[in-house]
C-alpha cells in the first residue's frame, strides 16, 4: 500500500512541476511520519524516502535512534524551548520557528553544542487563531534581528495553510508567502536566505508547488489516516 500510496504522490508531484514548467529536483517531499510506527518508515525508506517530518520532539529522537543514520530528519511541529535541546544537532531542518525568542534559545543550544542548525521562519499567512507563526507584518519588522546570530541559518519559510475542501482556495496563501519572500530578498539581511518555502501538505501540496513550494510535507498522503492512539 505504502509504495502504491508514494508512486501516487510523486507522479502528482511531477505534474504539478510540469504544469508549471519547473523541475522535479526542485521539490524535496517530506514524509510525514508523524504517529506512525517505525515499521511503516522502514517500508517508505526502502522505496527510495530520505526526508522525513515529526511533529514532536519526543518522536523525532526515538525514531532517530531506531533508524539509519541517512535520514534527514526534519522538525514541522511547534517547538517549545525546552525542548530545543533534544534535537539539536539531529534534525537537517527545523521548518517552525515561530518567533524570535524561539530562535533565540535555538542559537543558545546551537551554541552549546557547537553547530550550526538550519530553520525556517513560520508565518500565520492565513492569520489563524489555532495556527502559530509570525504574521507577515511581524515578520518583515523582526528580520533584521536574524542577522544577529551566528549558530542558526534562516534558509526560507514555511507556512501551514488552512485546511480546505478546495485546495485552489490555498492558491492566495502560497502566493502571499513568496512575495513575503521578496520582500525579505529586498532588504538584504545577513544570514537570511529565501531559497526554501516549506509549504503544501497531502490536500493542497500540488497547487503549492505551482506557486513556487521548494518543500512539500506529505504525510496522509503516504501513511493513510493518522493513529492518534501513539500520541
């Protein structure tokens, strides 16, 4: 099932990069593993999958353990501080920073630790209330700040969209997000990057792509309905 589900999504993968005339190296797909159990990632691993996303730190380190050591593992969920420490050093891409103070206290564990930790900057462009992330408002204020540090590197953003019957209702959030990334592009910040957006999942991650996703999290997609009786 796991394999039929993948040839699936990387065929909708190629065409959406067809439609819009780009590349398929120039789309990463994420496994969303998330609740699944490690069994499941060794079948998706075998059929080719090195990148995949945890939602919680807790899953991300025990999975990290049991699995080869190739995986590029990457953190989407909200983070709290104190729980920075426990992935430091063991995630390719944390895609949730959703606020300074958060980016701060990665740079301190970062900094401990001696590396340097790749992030992305999340932004609410939906402006949701469940949702976290800076606005794009914020956001544009609060860049200059990341040229400060000297541990972590802004490599993009990431967003999460509303969840919609339609996923051509997404169409406008992707969008805001890339010219949010020209904005940011314009001001030249030291150590601030835009070359990945992290956006689309198993609903909209084909009209994501149309609309410039470097990234798409793919996780129903994939694994089938989440097991929420492992979280």
């Amino acid at each position: 099932m796991l394999e039929e589900n993948l040839k699936k999504v990387e065929a909708n993968i190629q065409a959406a990069c067809e439609r819009c005339g780009r590349k398929r190296e120039e789309v990463t797909l994420i496994a969303v593993s998330k609740t699944k159990p490690v069994s499941m990632l060794k079948e998706v691993y075998d059929c080719g999958i090195r990148d995949f996303g945890e939602n919680k730190v807790q899953e991300l380190t025990d999975k990290y353990d049991q699995l080869p050591s190739d995986i590029k593992w990457h953190m989407i969920g909200h983070l709290q501080r104190n729980k920075i420490k426990y992935i430091i050093g063991k995630t390719a891409l944390i895609h949730s920073v959703d606020s300074l103070r958060l980016a701060e206290a990665i740079e301190a564990e970062s900094a401990k630790k001696g590396c340097i930790t790749d992030v992305l900057l999340e932004v609410n462009v939906a402006q949701e209330e469940s949702k976290f992330g800076f606005s794009a408002e914020e956001l544009l204020k609060e860049i200059d700040h990341f040229a400060d540090f000297s541990h972590i590197r802004v490599k993009g953003l990431m967003t999460i969209a509303p969840y919609v019957e339609n996923p051509e209702e997404n169409r406008i959030y992707f969008a805001k997000l890339k010219q949010l990334s020209v904005d940011i592009t314009a001001k030249k910040v030291n150590n601030v990057t835009m070359s990945i957006f992290s956006m689309g999942m198993t609903n909209d991650y084909e009209v994501a792509i149309e609309e410039g996703a470097t990234v798409v999290r793919v996780g129903t997609g994939i694994f089938g309905e989440r097991n929420y009786d492992r979280t």
